[in-house]
C-alpha cells in the first residue's frame, strides 16, 4: 500500500499521501511519553484528524490516506468528505498472506512505529484475527465512488493509471 501511494503521489498533481504510519512514528520519537500505556491511541488518532482536517479545509489537494480497515470509521471518513464534495476511490489490497508473510520476512522497514507490537509478524497475526471479527471487513461496492482491487503486485501500475484518469475526469 505504502508503495502505490507515494508513487500516486509522484504521478498525481496536487496531491499528498497522509499517512498513519508516520504520525506513529512522529510520536513514538518525539512524544512517546504520552502514549497511552494500552488501548486506542487517541494521540495518533487526533493528529491524523487533525491533518486531514487541514488537507481539506485550507488546500485543494488529492487526499491519498493510508489504511482504515475498521468499516465505521472508514464510512464516516467516506461519508465527511462526500459532504464536502470529494470523489472518493477505495484501492483495496486482496493479497494472499503468504504473499504478505514473504514481503514482511524480507522487511527492512522499521518498527519504531509500534506501540505494542514487536514485530511486522505480529501486526500481521493480529490483523489476520481482527479480520475475523467486529468492525474490521474490506470495503465493498458503494461504499466509494469508485472501488478498485489489487491482487497481485504487477496491478500498481495500471491502478495507478485509473486512479490518475479518474482524477482528470473531474
């Protein structure tokens, strides 16, 4: 995902990738002291709000977030920038996990950016459980205005392209 995104952004004008994963990793390394000691990460939560919110009301930027994998929230995102007039594109990864197991053995990426996990290996069981249960499902037809799916890495590309073509349609 991180890889479609930052080359979206390099192919796409006026846009910016706002990124989660980033904000974790500011506050791991600046404010970790703030952190809560267990649960939701409401600092996270309302820096990245707090972002968005700025992308939204004070640019005219193509907004390129990374990850809401909770149904709610992602319709209430969904639904706040319909009301403001955005077109919105879901790229859903449909990737196999033993795909996914092989790229995050093969990481070099850093881990500062967790809280309570260790390893890409547990982010990944974990998230592998949640998908199992509660409010995390994939995004499905209608929830977007458009709805794309990868399935296999050479499709980046040709998403990438989509999503440029449906930006110049506008």
């Amino acid at each position: 995902m991180k890889r479609l995104a930052k080359e979206l952004e390099q192919h796409l004008q006026n846009s910016v990738v706002i990124d989660r994963d980033n904000h974790a990793e500011f506050i791991q390394t600046y404010y970790k002291s703030l952190l809560p000691k267990q649960g939701v990460n409401t600092l996270k939560d309302a820096i990245s709000r707090t972002i968005v919110d700025y992308a939204v009301n004070e640019t005219n930027f193509h907004l390129i977030l990374c990850a809401n994998r909770g149904r709610k929230g992602r319709l209430d995102l969904l639904e706040r920038f319909r009301q403001k007039g955005f077109v919105s594109i879901i790229v859903n990864f449909d990737i196999p996990d033993a795909i996914l197991q092989s790229r995050i053995a093969n990481s070099q990426r850093s881990t500062v950016i967790f809280r309570s996990a260790s390893t890409f290996e547990e982010v990944l069981s974990r998230q592998q459980a949640e998908s199992h249960n509660g409010d995390v499902l994939p995004p499905i037809a209608g929830e977007a205005d458009h709805m794309l799916v990868i399935k296999e890495s050479n499709e980046v590309q040709s998403t990438i392209q989509e999503i440029i073509n449906i930006a110049q349609s506008l």
